[in-house]
C-alpha cells in the first residue's frame, strides 16, 4: 500500500479505539519496551502524545525513563521551517499545546539532535522492512537526518507492520525498531 492508502487505514482504525483501549495498548507496548537493548543509553527522546488523535500514551514510558535516572528529552515543532527544536525534560518544564494540539515544552535547556541517544518515534504505519508513515510533515525524517548514526530509532505503535510501504523512499528514516503490544519488531541486526 502507499503511504497515502495506509494513513487513510490506520487514521481509521486508531479512531476506532476507544479511550480505554488505548490506554490498555499503551501500557502494553510501555511494558515491552522494557525488552529492547538501549537501557545502557543515557539520553532517550521521547515524543509527547496528541491525545485526540489517539497517539500512542507515553506518560508511563516517560515515568519508567525517569525511575531509571535517565535524561529525557522532548520536541517543539516550528511548522514554519519544518524543524524540531529539543529540550531536556525537568522538574520545572513547562508543556502547553500548540496550535496543532501537540503538548511542547515551552522553553528550557535545549539540545543539539547529536546528544540524544534513542529517540521514540510517533507514528500511522510502518512495514516489515522498517519504514514508517507518519502525518506526511517530515518532521522526523529531518530531525533523525541530524543525530548521530547510531542513534536508536524506535517506533511505538498500536498495530502490527504492514508488509510493504510501496511509496518508501531513501529519505525516509528507517527504524531500527517498532514495539507494538503484541511484539517487538526488530529491523537492525546489530542492535539484537
């Protein structure tokens, strides 16, 4: 399917679920993230959720982060240049949604993309190969164009791979892996 035809699909069936299943879903795939090798990282972005959208609830993710004394980091998009700007999540962080409704902190201790280590990526679909379809913005795809190569991408979500993206292009960032509630998608060899 193209990326079009899967948005279409997966905005369809996350609309679908109810408030409560998506909390049940997301405590799920909170707790097998505990399986992925990265817990020797020190730095994990994570990305703040669109609850009217239905987006993956990372609250318990972020408090497991925190419980293990990890840096965490979260996102502002400047929908004008297509860049995100990252800051260091803390005690006296700020989060007020955007126009967007996208919670963002604020303002407080910014980071350069190369200082994080995994980042956890929102998402509509992704396929069996590791590529993912998000809102079509681009945001991700830049902002992973900027870490480190060895950055760990981890998509979050609520279904299992599609089997092929058919529209996937070299500029799109590939995951290195995709938690759902049901497994772990593993698309980098090296990183088992």
């Amino acid at each position: 399917m193209t990326k079009s035809e899967l948005r279409i699909k997966y905005r369809s069936l996350r609309t679908a679920l109810t408030y409560e299943q998506v909390a049940k879903l997301s405590l799920d795939i909170s707790n097998r993230t505990l399986e992925l090798p990265v817990w020797d990282k020190k730095v994990f972005h994570v990305f703040l959720p669109i609850v009217e959208k239905k987006e993956v609830d990372t609250e318990i993710l972020l408090n497991v982060l925190l419980g293990r004394d990890k840096t965490v980091v979260v996102s502002k998009s400047d929908f004008i240049s297509g860049q995100m700007k990252h800051y260091i999540l803390e005690e006296s962080t700020v989060i007020r949604k955007n126009a967007y409704g996208i919670p963002e902190p604020v303002d407080g201790t910014e980071v350069s993309p190369d200082f994080i280590d995994v980042v956890f990526i929102p998402l509509l679909a992704f396929d069996e190969t590791g590529h993912r379809v998000g809102y079509g913005k681009g945001f991700y795809d830049r902002f992973l164009a900027d870490c480190r190569a060895d950055v760990v991408k981890i998509g979050l979500s609520f279904f299992e791979a599609a089997e092929v993206i058919s529209d996937a292009e070299t500029t799109d960032a590939r995951l290195d892996f995709c938690v759902t509630p049901e497994k772990i998608y593993r698309f980098s060899p090296g990183l088992q």
